[in-house]
C-alpha cells in the first residue's frame, strides 16, 4: 500500500504532465495542475504518516539485463526521515508553486505579460518537475536517483528558458551544460561503484576499499557542487533568474539545487562511511562558497539575483551541516537537513515577494523600489518575516536549523570547532544586515515613482504569502521531530 | 491553580490580545481599547502570579518543550527576580497602551495595525525573557522582543531617519546577540544542557580549566546585555531608536525593554557565575563601564534639542548609574556581603525607578507631541498654562529623574552615592566615582530644568491655544508620577521586594536580611551595626519642604501683599517681537556644548570595497567555464572539419582507425 502510494506520487503528476499539457483551455488545465499538485501533497502526507518508524524499502521493478550482476533491483521506493523531508519540502513547495503561478502568468503580469501560449508548455514541465523532484526524493539506490537528477536537469533548462528570449535560452543552456557536466561524475561515480562492489545502492559506499571510497565520494561531491550551484560551479544559478519568478521560488526553495543537498545528504548518512578528507573538503568549500556568495551581495541592483546568491551560501549551510555530519556530529547533520526545510520555505517566502514585486511593478530592480509598504503591506510583511527566517532570528525557521549547525560544529575537537562558529556567525550577520538593508530599501522610505501602485498580488498569489508566512513559523515544528530520527 | 497555570494564561490573554488587536487593526479605538483589555485581563493573572511568588515563594520548574534533536528542554519558572520584573512589565504595559489608544489616532496614514499587536508581542516576548531558565528558550524570546521592537522603532515608514535607526537598532543588537549565543554554545558543549544551572557548573569547570576561555565567555554575555541596557559605546543605537517610535512605544522600551539589560546581567553574574574572583573583576567593569556611560551620555544629553532624543540620553545616563551600583555590588560582594548587598540593592532600585519615571517622561513627551505637534524644544513652549495635569506629572517625573529629595530617583541615587562613600574606607578611588556620579546628578537636573522651562513655563511661541490632552493620556501618567512619589516617601517599600529578588539569586551567599542592611523604616539606614550609619529619613523632608512651601506661599506673599499681574514680558522698552525676546532652549548651557564639544563623537562606518582582483577571481565563468566551453567548441570545429564528403579520405580514416585498434589490442596483449 505504502508502496503504491509512492509509486503514485510520481505517476500522477507525470501523467497529470501531460494531460495539462494536452488540454486546450487554460481554465481547466489551472484546475488540473492544482489538482494533481494538491493530490501529490495529500499522498505525501498519507505516506509521511502511514510510514512505521521510517524505514520503508520495497522494490518496484528491475531490469532483467541487470539483475544478475546486481545485488539488488533497479527500481524501487524508499522512505526515510531524510526522503520525508525531502518529499515535504519539494510537494507542499511544488503546491504552492503551481498555485502562485496560476495567477502570475497572467497578461496582467507587468514585468512578462503570459498569454495563453506557452502555458501548455509550462505546466507539462512544471508537473514533470515536481515528479522528477519526488523520484528523486524516494529513489532507493544511485542509478534510479541518477535518472530522476537528470530529469531534473531536463526540466529546468524547459522552464529557465521558459520566455524563449536571447538572455533566457542562454541561461537555460548555462545551467543545463553545467549541471550535467556534474551529472557526468555522477555517472562515474555510479560505474565505479557498479564495477567495484556490483551494487549501485546507497550502502554500497560503505563497502568500497578506504581509497576508491574517497574518489567516489569526491565525483559525488562534483556533481553536487554543481547541482547546488556550489563554488565553483556557481555562476549558473544566477543566470537562471531568467525564469520565470515561480519557477526560480521552485528551483531554489524545494527542487533542482536542493536535489545535489540532498545527494550529499544521502551519500554520508548512507552507513556514515565518509573519509574525513572528503568531508573536510566538503566543509571548506562550503565554508568558501558562503563567504563567496556574500561578497556578491553587496552589487546587486536586481532583487532576484540578491536572492540567489542568498541561496547559493545558504546551500553552503545546508552542506556544512552534512560534512560535520560526515566528520562525527549527527546534530549538525540533522541541522543541515532541517535547514532545507527551513531555508526552503523562508526562500520561497522571499522569491514570491519578489515576484508579487515584479507582477505588480514590472520591475526588479532594487534601486527603482521604494516605499511599496503602503500599498502592498501583505507583501512586504511576507518579505520581513522571509528576511528575518532566511536569516536566522528565533523564533523563524531557519534559526533552528542553524543552531543545530552551530552546536554540532563548537563539538568539534582540535579548535576548529569555534572558528566555524565564528566565521558562520559573522556571514549571518553581514547577510542579515544587508538583506535587511535591502528590505528597508524596497518597503520603507519615500515612494518611488514606479512603486505607485495602488494593491497587492491577486488573491491567489496572496494566499500563498499568507500560508508561506506560516510556514516560516512552523516549519521548524514539523522538520525537527522528522530529523530527530536520522542516525538513530 | 498553580503559578505557572496562572501565568501561562496570562501571558497567553497577552497574545490572543494581539491577535485581537491586528484583526481589529482597521479600526483605530477598537483595537487600542482590545489591547488594553486584554493588557489589564492578563496583567491581573500576571499580577496574582507575583503576589503569590512573593508571598508563597518561587514556583517549582516547568518543562513547557522538549527539543529532542540537541537534548534541549525550554524550561518556565517564577523566582523573586523574574517576579519583580514581571510586575513591573505589567504595570508598565497596561499604562504605555492606554496612553497609545488616544495617541495613536495622531498617526492619520498609518494603520494601528501595526502598532498594538507588535507591542503587545513585546510585552509577551519581555514576560518570556524573565520566566525562562534555560538559554535557548531566553535566546528566543530576547530576539523576539528585538523584532517586535525592531517593527515598532520603523512604524512611521516613510521617514529615512527612522530607516536608518531601526536598521543600526537590528544590526547592532543582533551582533551581541549572536555574540551571547556563541558564548551560550560553548558552555554548552560541556554539560549538553541549556538549563541556567547545568551553565552555572559549566563556569565553574571552566573558570578553573580554561579561564582565559570563561572570561571571553562572560564578555559576551556582558556585551549583550550592556548593548541592550545602552551602555556606551555599544548602545549609540539607543539616541537613534528610542526618537523614532511612538510616544507609547518608546515608554515602553525604556521603562520595561532596556532593563532587561539589567535583567540579564543579574541573571548571569548572581546566578550563572559562581561567585569567584572573576565576579569581582567584572563588578569593576561593570562600575566602570556605568560611569563612563552615565558621564558621556548625560552630557551628550544637556546638548540635545528634541525632546525624545535628550530622555533617550538620559536612558543611557541612568543606565549608567545602575550599572555603577550593581558593577559595585559585584565588586564588593566578597569582600563585604552587606556592602556588595547595597550596592546591588542600589542598582536594582535605581531601575525600578527608572522603569516609573522614564516611562512618565517618554509619555509627557508624547502628550507635548500629541497637542503642539513638535519635539523640538525650541519650538514649543508655555505649555504649562493650556496642560497643567501632564506639566505637573512631567516635572514631578522631571525632579525625581535629577534625583531631587524627597522622590524615587532620589533615594536610589542616595543608595549609590552612600554605598561608594562607606565603600570608600577600604576603596578609596570607589569615592572618585560616586563623585562623578553625584556631579552627573547636577547635570541631569539642568537638563531636565531646561525641558521643563523650554516646554511648560514661558510664553507660546505661536498664538494658537492647545488643550490638556485626553484622560486616557493623563491617567498613566498621573499614576506613573504618584508611584514616583510614593517610592520616594516609602523607599522601604519596594526595596522589600528587591531585596527578596536580589537574595534570592544568592542563597548560600549569607547575605544580611533586610533589616540589617537597610533598618526597618520608614526610611533608609544603611548597614545598620556599622560604624557611620547613614540615614535618609524621607518624610521628615517632605514634610519639612510641604511647610516651607506653605510658609512661603501664604506668609510672605499673603503679608507681604503682592499681587499677581499677567502682562508681556518687558523688553527694555523695545518694540521687539515675543519670539525675539524669547530665550529657546537651544541657547541654553553654551558654554558647556562648547567644552564637551567632541564628547560623543559621531563615527560613519563605510565598509571596504572588495579589491577588484578578487573580484576577478571570483568570477569562475571569466577565467574558467567559459574558456572551457570555448576550448570544447573549438575542439568540435577541428573535428567536424574532418568531414570533407569525399569518399576516399573517409576510407583513409577507417585505415587509420583500424590500424590504432589492432596496436592497442597487441599493445594490451603483449
């Protein structure tokens, strides 16, 4: 039963893909997108609660070329805490996103006018998303999550290239060359593993000889740097802000970037076998892509490129948390892991506000906003409470998940542990300082001219601020009691 | 019903209040008078939870969450301390959103929405920083009260002054919060608990392992709550924030919000600390950094023309002097408990103090702003005349701050001042500083003398006549400045309840019960069974000045038989206008804005650019993506040119490759 309800996760929104992308009015295929999403949610949740002690393994398919030289079958479902969270994140995010944009791409929309071409082609990719992510979430072994991975790849070079002019054609192809390039040492990784041990799941690392494990985890950590926009291979994902806004709150918050997060989660909590070169290697980079990140923060003009780079070091924590994990600290592991919860929702909070921003606006630019508070004063609430979540001021999300990052890392022996503490605090503080900085900018002070706008985002879109508002909140009160049961 | 059920429930009347309050935000006087309900509903049920601590003693401990994932449990309890604060939030909330209810209808543009739910989360968020005792739950609710005080501080949107100060306000306080946190995680890796306690065994394994580490730890504790309290430099924000919010709102900050500074310095060096030469070196910091603060800031003081941002001065003045007496209390507690017990004592009263009659200073500002429409001191004027109920309760608040007998301010002053002086037998410089402080003392009397002159006496600088302001303006503050009154006369009273909160933090310390420290009342005896005992005996004062008052009044002007006679003031004999004639109050004290010209220096804080080769540096896709790509590019062009489209060279490739494959295979095989 449990089994199928997985299975069905991904089914019915890849059929439901092309249902939506086969219907002729737009009424009915907003309704039908909305319907599969809001579907894949309530069998999420069936699943996340009917699932005993998280430890469900049961496989689907094989493939019959394969399943001698295999010790286990291709194809399969798993759920785990780690899966659960995953799964919670990308389906309620994946609901709100179809949610949202059934009223952002709208003719109304000031900043891209979307009429009803094209919207065919939106939601077939967009739902196709959204199964990819939860494959992805669920896949039991290397080679089916090496599948889902590039078919996240696929969808997201269709939607950063969704408005089909010269800037977005070319920052879709940037981020589909260069994330497959990783997908590439993905792909050795899994033969590797494939030749040496003949097993492609996720335990079979443990198995491998101490040297081969660490290049195998290196090529691993390759193609989650450049999934999760890491240095350095981060310079595709601001490019990406081509998309449309949706689908950025989608790629940054719940889908794409968080799928390399979660490879490496995988790869050191599958039998916590991780050479500690690696994971140090993988901490440092995380540590340099923070301070990488924030260095960029300060020259952004365009709202949504500040919001990427904020994701791009917030991918940092979420990393740092795994490699202490990998070095010994499950508190700073399940902190790494709540953080994608946590950042995942304050992040779509901050990347709807831009959005409602720029649907009412036409504009993204940081320099030409001002004084929107009065007009819009549920968007910028939703902003302020994104700001102070994203950041890290209790009680919002992502202070949770960052103080368990910090407590795992002061454990750490040799002195390490308060320098990584220090230097974390002070990238939250100058990312704090600034994102408030830019809130203030955007919502407060004199009106400018082209903030003379008279409402909010429609109903629906404000909905989703209102919910996400929430989320920000209580995000923590459903992730910790989910990350609690890592490691144990 | 047990004490933590009753203040649970209040505290949670306090937050359907301010749901109450935002849902009602669209309608002005329905969500001032719901938060006001709900205010006086729960701050009666806050109010039976302090009689009952102290009557029944502290409440047992109560774990209200458990957080599994880094063994955290968030643990409420009542103790004496955390009862005296909470009485005072209490008090000072019902009365700052009472005023705000009438206030608020100034700000036309702006939706109380945004006003009454956020100070109403503060107070919330205020009752949860003293009823906690365990550090991740007290971390929450100090950031929460930060925000909500954060949103009040930015209410009035369009103005950038206010952008900025809310912004330097966030930054600074999240800085030493985030400092504290650090310092909180690394005791906590020694004992994996948050509980105050199990830190408290930390400190002591620490002090004794690693004292170089346990100082850098307390540092950041004090930081913390020395950027809270205000204390210069780290509390420059204070000057820029406190102006910026509301009349109502700024009441509020300093009579309950900067306190918590005290709040959290008692906590920790009283009760986190173990009592240890280190509570001693840091009692001289503490005394140290209080008169360094009240000496700048009181001075910086004098110079200001707004109105609020000269009380925001003195907030850090006053701070100062209650850092001088806890700083001394801590300095003094080993080597003398009845000294150090002052000292705290001094401390401890001058805030309660301060909680009253700041708030009544912030709320007569507010009402000067409500009715003449301007903080400046120059512009307003002859109040007096039109607002004789808030001039009244202004320059009783006025007097009481200026530590003029027989008010609060006063009393506790004179605490200050006799503990440093009896200390001062065995401490000689400790004298040194109790002057300063008492010279301080004249200058906040000047200041507040030319408030009074500049706003309520003298003549109206424009023609147009105000009113008193509504009742529900004047109630708080006649109530603020009759507390202030009656401390003053009865100082024994409220020090009852200090005393209680200030030994309960130190049972094993031995410190002297209350008669002995302070005599039995109704005034004040300082350390009675010492040599010199010290005496300030309040009602014989009042007394005294009430008949010399009377005396003068109706003996000399009755017999003397002037009468009074209201005409221009005279310009020797010059036709001038009333506003040339007029002495504003920026022309007071030049000669001292001239000597302590450079006292409070403003610093402008501009961050380095990043060089620009590092910049380059960053930017992979310059030097390494996109020269990758172009190589792969170039690469595909070379082959692709293999292909010609004729026949023979297509065979003569398949030669070649042919040949490679058998040279591999033989190369593998042999």
């Amino acid at each position: 039963m449990l089994s199928a309800a997985l299975v069905l996760m991904v089914v019915v929104p890849a059929f439901g893909a092309v249902v939506a992308g086969a219907l002729k009015g737009d009424g009915p295929r907003w309704a039908l997108s909305v319907g599969v999403a809001a579907l894949v949610v309530l069998i999420g949740i069936y699943a996340a609660l009917a699932a005993p002690g998280y430890r469900y393994h049961a496989a689907v398919g094989t493939l019959p070329w394969l399943d001698a030289m295999l010790d286990g079958p291709v194809f399969g479902v798993m759920l785990d805490p780690l899966a659960a969270v995953m799964l919670l994140v990308a389906t309620v995010i994946g609901l709100f996103t179809v949610l949202y944009s059934t009223h952002y791409l709208r003719e109304k929309n000031r900043e891209h006018a979307t009429g009803h071409e094209g919207q065919a082609r939106y939601y077939f990719w967009l739902l196709l998303f959204l199964a990819s992510m939860v494959g992805v979430a669920v896949s039991p072994n290397f080679l089916q999550l090496l599948i889902f991975w590039e078919l996240t790849t696929l969808c997201s070079w269709a939607l950063i290239s969704f408005y089909q002019d010269e800037r977005s054609l070319r920052s879709g192809f940037k981020a589909l060359l260069m994330t497959q390039a990783g997908g590439a040492f993905f792909l050795v990784a899994v033969l590797i593993l494939f030749v040496s041990v003949g097993s492609v799941e996720f335990t079979a690392l443990a198995r491998l000889p101490d040297g081969l494990r660490l290049w195998v985890f290196i090529l691993l950590m390759i193609a989650a740097w450049a999934k999760a926009a890491q240095v350095p291979f981060h310079t595709w994902l601001p490019d990406a802000m081509a998309a449309p806004t949706p689908i950025s709150a989608y790629l940054h918050a719940a889908a794409m970037v968080k799928a390399g997060v979660y490879l490496m989660a995988r790869s050191v909590s599958a039998g916590w076998a991780v050479p500690p070169a690696g994971a140090i290697a993988l901490g440092v980079m995380a540590l340099a892509t923070m301070f990488i990140a924030l260095s960029y923060y300060f020259v952004q003009d365009d709202l949504k490129r500040l919001l990427a780079y904020s994701t791009i070091a917030h991918l940092g924590y979420v990393l740092l948390g795994v490699a202490l994990g990998g070095l010994g600290s499950i508190i700073a592991f399940r902190g790494g892991v709540l953080h994608i919860v946590c950042h995942g929702f304050s992040k779509a909070t901050l990347f709807f506000c831009a959005g409602a921003l720029a649907y009412v606006t036409g504009t993204r630019s940081i320099a030409a906003l001002g004084g929107l508070a009065r007009s819009m004063p549920l968007t910028a609430t939703a902003f302020f409470v994104g700001v102070l979540a994203v950041a890290g001021v209790p009680p919002f999300a992502c202070f949770w998940s960052k103080f368990m990052i910090l407590a795992g890392a002061i454990e750490l022996r040799g002195g390490i542990g308060p320098v990584l503490v220090v230097l974390v605090l002070v990238e939250s503080l100058v990312s704090f300082a600034w994102m408030l900085y830019v809130g203030q900018k955007v919502f407060l002070g004199p009106v400018t001219r082209l903030a003379e706008v008279h409402s909010d985002p429609p109903p629906a879109m404000g909905a989703v601020l209102l919910l996400l508002v929430l989320a920000c909140l209580l995000a923590p009160a459903i992730g910790i009691p989910l990350v609690e049961m890592i490691g144990r | 019903m047990s004490t933590l059920g009753l203040l649970g429930l209040g505290v949670s009347l306090w937050l359907a209040g301010a749901l109450a309050s935002l849902l009602a935000g669209h309608r002005r006087a329905a969500s001032g008078w719901l938060s006001v309900a709900f205010l006086v509903c729960g701050g009666l049920l806050l109010a039976a939870v302090v009689v009952r601590t102290f009557t029944a003693g502290p409440s047992p401990e109560a774990v209200l969450l458990r957080v599994g994932a880094i063994d955290a449990d968030l643990v409420v309890r009542v103790d004496y301390l955390s009862a005296l604060f909470l009485a005072i939030t209490s008090f000072i909330a019902v009365l700052t959103a009472l005023f705000s209810v009438e206030y608020m209808s100034r700000y036309r543009h702006d939706s109380v929405a945004k006003y009454f739910p956020l100070l109403l989360v503060l107070f919330v968020s205020i009752a949860g920083v003293v009823t906690t005792a365990d550090f991740l739950s007290f971390l929450v609710c100090w950031e929460l009260m930060t925000v909500a005080s954060f949103f009040l501080v930015i209410f009035e949107r369009e103005s950038r002054e206010g952008m900025r100060a809310g912004l330097k306000y966030f930054v600074v306080n999240q800085a030493a919060t985030l400092g504290m946190l650090a310092g909180g995680l690394v005791l906590w890796s020694r004992v994996d608990s948050f509980h105050f306690l199990a830190l408290r065994d930390a400190f002591g394994a620490l002090l004794g392992g690693q004292p170089a580490l346990a100082h850098l730890v307390i540092f950041l504790f004090f930081l913390a709550f020395a950027t809270k309290a205000g204390v210069l430099p780290m509390g420059s924000w204070l000057p820029d924030a406190y102006p910026a919010a509301p009349s109502g709102a700024t009441a509020a900050f300093g009579g309950t919000m900067t306190k918590l500074g005290i709040y959290g310095l008692l906590r920790v060096f009283l009760e986190i600390v173990p009592l240890s030469p280190a509570t001693r070196a840091w009692g001289l910091v503490v005394a140290l950094a209080g008169v360094g603060s009240l000496f700048v800031g009181t001075l910086t003081a004098l110079k200001q023309d707004d109105v609020k941002r000269l009380m925001s001065f003195h907030v850090i003045g006053q701070v100062g002097y209650m850092f001088l007496g806890i700083g001394m209390g801590l300095f003094l507690l080993a080597r003398s408990p009845m000294l150090g017990l002052l000292g705290l004592l001094a401390g401890v009263f001058h805030m309660l103090n301060h909680s009253l009659y700041k708030s009544c200073l912030f709320l007569g500002a507010g009402a000067v702003y409500y009715r003449a429409g301007s903080r400046s001191l120059s512009e307003v004027g002859g109040l007096g005349r039109y607002m004789p109920v808030t001039a009244l309760c202004a320059g009783t608040a006025a007097l009481a701050i200026a530590g003029v007998p027989p008010l609060n301010g006063f009393a506790s002053k004179w605490m200050i001042y006799a503990t440093a002086v009896k200390a001062g037998e065995q401490v000689p410089w400790l004298v040194l500083l109790a002057i300063v402080a008492i010279f301080i003392s004249l200058v906040t009397l000047a200041s507040f003398i030319k408030y009074l002159a500049g706003a309520f006496m003298g003549s109206r600088t424009t023609e147009e006549p105000v009113r008193e302001v509504p009742a529900a303006m004047l109630v708080p503050q006649v109530a603020l400045a009759l507390t202030c009154v009656v401390f003053g006369l009865v100082p024994l009273m409220p020090l009852r309840y200090v005393h209680a909160a200030v030994t309960g933090l130190l049972p094993e310390a031995g410190l002297p019960d209350l008669a002995a420290a302070l005599g039995d009342g109704p005034g004040l005896q300082m350390a009675v069974g010492m040599p010199d005992v010290a005496v300030w005996a309040p009602l014989p004062v009042a007394a005294a000045l009430v008949v010399l008052g009377l005396f003068s009044y109706y003996v000399i002007q009755r017999a003397g038989g002037a009468t009074v006679r209201d005409v221009p003031a005279w310009t020797c004999g010059e036709e001038e206008e009333s506003t040339a004639a007029h002495y504003p109050a920026s022309s007071f004290y030049v000669p001292f804005k001239h000597a302590f010209r450079g006292i409070y220096p403003q610093v402008r804080v501009t961050p380095p650019p990043l060089p620009v080769w590092l910049r380059r540096v960053f930017d992979v896709d310059r030097w390494l993506h996109s020269p990758t790509v172009r190589m792969v590019g170039r690469g595909a062009s070379g082959v692709s040119r293999t292909h010609v489209g004729i026949p023979q060279v297509y065979l003569l490739w398949i030669v070649l490759g042919a040949v490679a494959v058998v040279a591999i295979l033989l190369g593998l095989i042999g």
